[in-house]
C-alpha cells in the first residue's frame, strides 16, 4: 500500500484519497470544517490548509488544502508548519468575527465542532470591534431549530440535504457574507432525513427541537451502544439520558450499515418512552399492583389452564424475549406465533426463508452499489435508511424501477415507476418473470410494455430485488425471490420486514400458528392468551376478529412498553423498559444479530420482557428459567455479539418455500367492478413511533387517495367526499386525487384501515357522499 | 394569456429541443421579471410549477443574481458594483455617498417611486472602476459628483 509522510508519521492510503481522507481514517487529525466523509471535499473552509515540502530542495514549500491534494506516494506534509497555522489561525479569525459567541446558550455546546477548532488553531483574543452581520430565523418545523447566526458557510447541510439525500427545500440563499442555509418559507424540512443536519452542521446552526425542550449537556448524558428498534434496518444509535429520562437519539456510526446517519424515525420515535400515558405500574384487572401480585396472579391463571394457552410474541420484540416467551410456552402446553397477522406471519416466513436459501441480503453500502433495481411497495415508509442507500446508487446511475400501489417519495428517483393495485402485484411480477425467461431465451418480447424493465433488469451488472413485506403476501415474495434466481447469481434480493426483530422472530415457529392460536381462542380452546410487545386488536385485517375471540379468554396477559388497545383490555398488564432502558438483541433485515445495553434506568422497576417471561418461569417452576440458557438451547450455534460490535449472522436456517401457495395464497384479482384499499404510508408510521407526539404532529392529513381517471370514470371530483365501507365500521373522508396511486385502490392511512377493519388489499366499498 | 400562461407554453416548446426544464430556470424567471418588474413570492411559486424546481432552489437562484429582484425596485435602477476593483477605486465611498444624497439606506426606493441603488457584485466593467449599471446601461468610472448629477437627473427625471 502507498503512503505519505504526515509530520514525520507514515501513513497509508488508498488510491484515489486525498491527504486529509488519508489522514482520517488512519485517526490522524488535519483541523477542517467543509469536508466530510460521505460529502467529500468542497475547499469551502480553507482550514484544512497544510505544507507540502517540494521535491527538489530549491523550491519553496507549498501551502494547499489537505482536502482538495491527492495523495501521492510519498509525499511529506505538514498540519504544524508556521504557515499551515497562521491560515488556520486567520480562517478562524474570519468565521468568529460574525459569530454570536453564545456557546453558553448555545445546544451545541460542549460537542461543537468550530468550538472545538477554534481552541485548537483560532487566535485566544478578538481583534474585531464592527457591527455583526445578524439574520432572521425561520421555524423549520417541531423538529429542528434554526439560528442562522452560528453558520460558518460550510456548506455542509445543502450537500447533505440536496445532493446526498436528494431533498429540494432547503438551499443556500444570497450571496458573500449573506449566504443563508434555509428554505423558501417557514415550514417544516420535508425530507425523511432532515434530523442528520443536528449531527452534520459543525455549529449549531441546525440543532434538535425535541433535545432542546429537555435539555441536558452532551457531557452528563449517559449513553450506550443501542440499536434503532424502528424498522428491520437495524441502524445503530446512541441514546442519551439524564436524570431518569430520555432526552435524545443520535447515530452510532456502523460501517455496512447505515454509517453517519439515521432517518428521522429513528431520531425522533423515541419519545415513545417519554410519552405521558406511558405504563409503569403492574396491572391486574385494572388495578395498579405490585409486579409481585401481578405475577402470582399471572402464575395461578396460567396453571388454571395448562394446555390451554397460546401465546403472541412480536418483530418488534427482541430475540431474548421472544425466545423466553416461546420455552415458556413450550413447557406449559401453549402454541407461540410473533404475529398477530397470519397473512403477515406467512410473508416474513417466506422472505426470510428465500433469504437464507439465497446469497442473503445485501448490506446497505452493498445497496449502494447496485446499478439496477426492482422495488415493490414504499420503501421509505417501511426502511427509510434502504431508501436512502438506494438514493445513493440512483446518484451513481443505477436505473431504479419501482411497482406501487400508493404515492412513495422514491418514485421521483426511478426510471420508471408502475402504480399496480395490491391484488394485481402476483400477476405482475409474474408477468416480468415471464418476460425476463423470455428475453434470456432469446425471444423477442419488444412488444410488451414491460420489456424495457426486464432488459434493465437482464443487462445490469448487479440488479436488486426488494419487496416491502408488510404490503405483500408470501407468494408475492416468492415471486421475487423466483425473479432473483432467473436473473442469475450476480442478482440480490431483501426485504423490508416488519420490526426491527421480524427476521429473528420468523425463525421461532413455523408458519400457521397465528392462524392456528387465533382460531382456538375463538373456540375457547385457549383460555389464556400472553402476548409480549403486539397489538392484535389492532391490526388492520385480523383486529376485529382478535378484539371479539378474545372475549372468550379467562385471561389476557399483555407485556409492553407502550399502551396500545391490546395492553387496555388486558387482564394482567406487566408494563417493561422501552428500547433505550433494557439490554437485548435484535436480528435485522439481513439476518444480522446485533445486541444492545440498557442507556438508563427509571426509578420505577420496569424489567425486559424477556425478563418478566422469565420470573414467570420461576413462578411456574418451569425447568428453563435462564434467558441465557433458552437462547443457546434455542441457538445451538449462536453466540450474542457483544454491544457495539458489528453484529454477526444468526446461524439458524429455515425450510425452503414450497412452490404450493399455502396459508398466504395470493391476493388474487377481484372483479373489477369493486374497489381495494392499498396501505398509504410515511415515514413516522411505526407502532412504537406512533406514541412520539413531535414526529407524528407531521402526519399527512387523513383522506382517501384515488386516481384520476377511476376518478373520473366514477364522477368523484378532487375535494369531494366519500363513505368507505369495512367490515367494522365506515368513515366518511375527503378525496385526493393522485396520479401515484394504482387504478380501483383507495389509498388510506392505517389508522383509518384499522378503523374499517380492512388491510391491504381487501374489497372495500365506497359511495360519494352528497 | 397572461405572462405565466405564455411561459409554461414557451417551455412546453422548449422541451423537445432541450430536455431539462431546470436549465430554463433563469431565463424564465428574467422574462417574468421583465413583464412584473421583480418576482414576488407568487411568482417564485407558479415558476416552481412551470420549471420543475422546487421553490427553494429558485429562491437559491434567484437571491444569488443581483439582476433578479425580489423586491420591486425603483422606476430607475442604478446598481453600484462593489467588488474588489471597483472597491479599490472608492466604490464605499460611492455607495454612502448616494445614501446620503438620497437620505435612505441602499435599496430603498425614493418617495416618489423614481429611484433605487443597490450594490452589485462586479459587473464585468472593471476597465470602468468604479462602475455601475444604470436602468441596464453600463456608466463609469463614476465619481461623487458625476453620482449626484446621474442620481438627481434620474429622481428628476420621468
Ligand atoms: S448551516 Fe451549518 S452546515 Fe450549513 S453551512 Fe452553516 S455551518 Fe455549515
Ligand atoms: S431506517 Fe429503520 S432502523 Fe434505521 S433509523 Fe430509521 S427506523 Fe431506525
Ligand atoms: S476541509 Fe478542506 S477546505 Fe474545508
Ligand atoms: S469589480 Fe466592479 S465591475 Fe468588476
């Protein structure tokens, strides 16, 4: 490997760094402002100034910009030489004489980066007795606070804002010393991304809203290495807490995964666990208990009806307590499923068994990467972070193709975007696979309107498939995964699953269950029902029928951190730690094992679940008591990863799919005269986040989306309302038309699906209203 | 047709010749400027629609060039360029004078709707330091006097 000399230190670089990369990565520090790793350089700052010693010893020294020099083998450079730092000591000199100094009001303070610089190169005194140049503010929304004062026109926020993460409202306004990082309006940013400007403005210009409600200093946060419990992805956070609370949710960088940033899901959900009707105390029959009475009453319930007890476990449930809940459930005569949908349960047992039959998934740079791909459903809703890697192969050229059945923001980023009613979404992709077979046969297929998709597909160095699982059923992803397998060897495949543990909890029962515990309490055959972290009340499809079976219970015994409906009907109700104040592991899309530890604890006594599931083994003087123990029976091979690691492969493997379309048949196409719903989603729709009140006040508004020309057809004008008839109830809504959204689909909010008792999918009835 | 009308159908022909709306941007909005006098938010608004770019990225634009107004000027303009020639010729001594004789900050406009100065950045005129266009007309080198002159003709003026 070529190196370069830096202060006499060798360092080691790759071809194509420039010297402040290269010193980077081998942790050696050239003061800078503008560059950035994932936005490389820019010479914006100029306090990346270092010497360069000539090569032949009657030419002067050179002063260049670290940022913008390629390494070169080697080269000798200097960060101390007396010229290097008297441009450092004047390019901070310059940036202060605008700047407010208010560090001690300032949110910034104490991890600031100009601070920071300004100790290490700036002059100690101010020379500048003029006037500062002042803007005004604007409100950019409940998430991010503005103070354009701080900005030392790095430019950092626009090129990440605009150029990496493909955002359009805001920009860098005027010019000379005016320039302002803002938008054309107040309002709020509108990118899913947005919260990253917190962590990539080097002042404080951008800074967090909800932090800054409760604030604390960065240093007497406590953090820990913890994982984003918001979606499969499994990004890698660091919470910080004080005094007993949660104040705010960082990145933690992981180098396959989503490296500097997270999505504003991920920043933002986290008031979940500072939400007012959070639950601390044991409930039984209502009324608040100790969790010593709330567990003997659960041990006498559960021994009244051994052999009779079914338990739900959940994807967004760690592997600890997931496992504990299946042993347990083992050695009392009970059946365990993770899902409350059987439809749902059917789809992530395929994916992940596709997956582990497969090359697996790919990681997010290995997204990156890819040239061409083949997206089903919306992605950002569902993976913001797979979102934003694939924006990032969309910068680098890769033609994206995407089949949707309701408006998704990556659709402006893709060569072609096909809205496809959910019930058509088999047909469809079956149709392509036909084509693709066609095309490697040799056949002409230039006819078919699809051809320019398989051929993009065909002749991609390395094409990706990925469904969204929670909008597909099992067959669906089957025929994803049969795409992938045609395409050959260089073809990757994944999937968005439902919860940031779906993956490891497909692995713990085999498909049928949920069908099989949700039939039994209808019959009474299981008289008490556990479920730990889900809410069968209220899922879309199956709520209505759960909300009635289990008026057959003796007992419903409900674990959560969170008060969903399911946790307001329970009998016995054991409230556990939320994400950021327990230790546990989650297995995310790829199948990666990734642990977590606890960030703080409440002064309220809030156990894991695992934890609860196994006092109660204790109670019922099960054999198996030991978290420990019941992941390694469970895992033969499996070693939890230590917290902070990259993670390690959950060594399990599932059956194959067979080719017979069993509990998850497809949906298949209705006539045509009836209309479907389609699941119209965004990117704070998640369970946990839903109970995040600064996230989810930016909500769209609840409407029914439909598409122009069924519109037409049917006389419903824009602005107009209309009665959407369920199975539980019907709502009168408002309608959008919307060119991004499948014909014959009403697009509706889950909230409002839950409400008429419908999914993805279903017939649904629908009348104008006068 | 009205001036929105008539851009949206002059773009609608461009883009066969040239694919990429964005690159109209500019263009679109001087015509538009030259039918309003300056782009006020409604118009930055309707060219987002007709151009494809988000308002941001025209309010980028648009507060970046000093020809683009986006405040309405005075019936006459003269823009004093203030960049590194010109300043080394006594343009900051150009600009306040004008303040002062016009008893208002720069980019006001004068009570009768006649006259506003602003700064620019260069104009191309350095061969003229220090320089200023006046209602499009290049003029320099100026000095105090041939300022006040220019600056009461034009308040005088119409
Ligand atoms: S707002 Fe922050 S990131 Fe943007 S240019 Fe200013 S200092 Fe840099
Ligand atoms: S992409 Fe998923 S895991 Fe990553 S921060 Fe967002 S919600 Fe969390
Ligand atoms: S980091 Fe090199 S100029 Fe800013
Ligand atoms: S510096 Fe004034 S015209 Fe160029």
């Amino acid at each position: 490997m070529s190196t370069i000399l830096i202060d006499g230190r060798t360092i080691a670089f790759k071809p194509g760094d420039n010297i402040l990369r290269a010193a980077l990565e081998a942790d050696v520090e050239i003061p800078h402002f503008c560059y950035h790793a994932a936005l490389d350089s820019l010479g914006a700052c100029r306090l990346c100034a270092v010497e360069i010693k000539p090569k032949n010893s009657n030419e002067a020294p050179r002063l260049t910009m670290a940022c913008l020099e390629p390494a070169k083998e080697g080269l000798e450079v200097s960060v101390s030489a007396a010229a290097a730092q008297q441009v450092r000591r004047h390019v901070i000199e310059l940036l202060m004489i605008n700047h407010p100094h208010d560090c001690p009001i300032c949110d910034e303070g104490g991890e600031c980066h100009l601070q920071e610089m300004t100790v290490t190169c700036g002059p100690p005194y101010r020379r500048y007795r003029g006037r500062k140049r002042t803007f005004t503010n604007q409100d950019l929304g409940p998430l991010i606070h503005h103070e354009m004062n701080r900005c030392i026109t790095c430019y950092r926020c626009t090129r990440f804002y605009q150029d990496y993460a493909l955002g359009n409202d805001l920009g860098a306004m005027r010019l000379r010393n005016e320039v302002y990082f803002g938008r054309f309006q107040d309002g709020p940013l509108e990118s899913p991304f947005a919260g990253n400007l917190v962590e990539i403005c080097p002042t404080g210009v951008f800074t967090d809203a909800l932090f800054r409600q409760r604030f604390a200093r960065a240093w007497d946060l406590n953090t820990a290495p913890s994982i984003c419990p918001h979606c499969s992805v499994g990004c890698n956070t660091l919470p910080g807490a004080r005094d007993g609370t949660l104040r705010r949710v960082r990145s933690r960088t992981h180098p396959e995964l989503n490296r500097w940033f997270i999505c504003d899901r991920g920043r933002y959900g986290h008031q979940y666990s500072e939400h007012c009707a959070r639950l601390l105390s044991p409930r039984v029959s209502g009324e608040n208990t100790s969790y010593h009475k709330a567990l003997n009453a659960a041990t006498t319930r559960i021994k009244a009806t051994q052999n009779c007890i079914g338990g739900i476990g959940s994807a967004r449930e760690d592997l600890e307590g997931n496992t504990m809940l299946q042993a347990l459930l083992n050695e009392v005569g009970g059946v365990f499923t993770a899902f409350n949908d059987p439809a749902l349960e059917a789809a992530t047992i395929a994916a992940v068994s596709w997956l582990q039959n497969s090359a697996g998934a790919p990681s997010l740079i290995e997204m990156e990467q890819i040239d061409a791909a083949l997206i089903i459903g919306d992605l950002t809703a569902h993976a913001p972070m797979i979102d934003l890697a694939l924006r990032q192969a969309y910068r680098k050229g890769a033609e994206l193709t995407l089949f949707h059945s309701s408006p998704t923001p990556l659709a402006q980023f893709t060569t072609s975007a096909i809205t496809v009613p959910p019930r058509e979404m088999y047909a469809k992709l079956s149709h392509l696979c036909t084509l693709i077979n066609a095309l490697l046969a040799g056949r002409d297929i230039s006819d078919d309107p699809m051809a320019v998709i398989a051929k993009s597909l065909i002749k991609a160095r390395q094409p990706l498939l990925i469904g969204t699982i929670e909008t597909l059923t099992a067959t669906d992803a089957s025929v994803l995964a049969k795409l992938a397998i045609t395409l050959g060897p260089n073809a990757r495949l994944t999937y968005a699953l439902s919860g940031p543990n779906a993956y490891g909890s497909a692995l713990l029962a085999p498909e049928g269950n949920a069908m099989q515990i949700l039939e039994s309490v209808e019959t009474g055959k299981i008289k008490t029902l556990i479920v730990a972290g889900n809410d069968p009340f209220s899922d879309p499809r199956f709520g209505l029928r759960w909300r009635a079976a289990c008026r057959n219970l003796n007992t419903l015994i409900v674990l959560d951190c969170i008060l969903t409906a399911t946790a307001e009907a329970a009998d016995i109700l054991f409230p556990v730690a939320a994400w950021t104040e327990r230790g546990g592991t989650f297995v995310n899309y790829e199948g990666r094992a990734q642990s977590f530890l606890p960030v703080f604890h409440r002064p309220e006594y809030l156990p894991s679940a695992a934890d609860v599931i196994a006092d109660l083994a204790k109670y019922l003087e099960c054999s198996r008591q030991d978290v420990l123990s019941v992941l390694q029976d469970t895992f033969p091979d499996f070693q939890v990863p230590a917290p902070g690691t990259l993670g390690s492969p959950i060594p399990v493997s599932l059956p194959p799919i067979s080719d017979s379309p069993s509990a998850g048949s497809p949906l298949l196409s209705s006539n045509n005269s009836t209309w479907q719903t389609a699941l119209m989603s965004w990117y704070g729709d998640e369970t946990l986040a839903s109970f995040a009140p600064g996230l989810t006040s930016l909500a769209p508004a609840t409407i029914a989306m439909i598409e122009q020309a069924t519109a037409t057809a049917t006389g419903i004008v824009d602005g107009s309302k209309i009665r959407l008839r369920g199975s539980a109830d019907s709502v009168v809504l408002p309608v959008q038309l919307n060119q991004n959204i499948a014909a014959g689909t009403v697009g509706i909010g889950r909230n409002v699906l839950v409400r008429l008792g419908l999914g993805h999918g279903d017939p649904i009835e629908l009348e104008k209203v006068l | 047709m009205n001036t929105f009308e008539v851009l949206q159908k002059n773009l609608a022909h461009l883009s066969r010749t040239h694919p990429r709306r964005r690159a109209a941007a500019v263009p679109a909005m001087q015509n538009l400027q030259a039918e309003l006098g300056y782009l006020d938010d409604m118009a930055i608004t309707k060219l987002a629609q007709i151009t494809g770019l988000s308002t941001t990225e025209l309010e980028e634009l648009a507060t970046f060039y000093s020809l683009i107004y986006r405040r309405p000027p005075g019936r006459h303009v003269v823009q004093i360029c203030d960049s590194v020639c010109c300043n080394m010729r006594g343009a900051d001594q150009l600009l306040e004078s004008a303040e002062k004789y016009l008893h208002r900050p720069l980019g006001a406009i004068t009570p009768n709707g006649a006259l506003s100065v602003l700064p620019s950045i260069c104009l191309g005129l350095c061969d003229k330091a220090p320089a200023a266009l006046v209602d499009g007309e290049a003029l320099g080198p100026l000095n105090n006097a041939s300022l006040e002159a220019l600056l009461q003709r034009l308040q005088k003026g119409d």
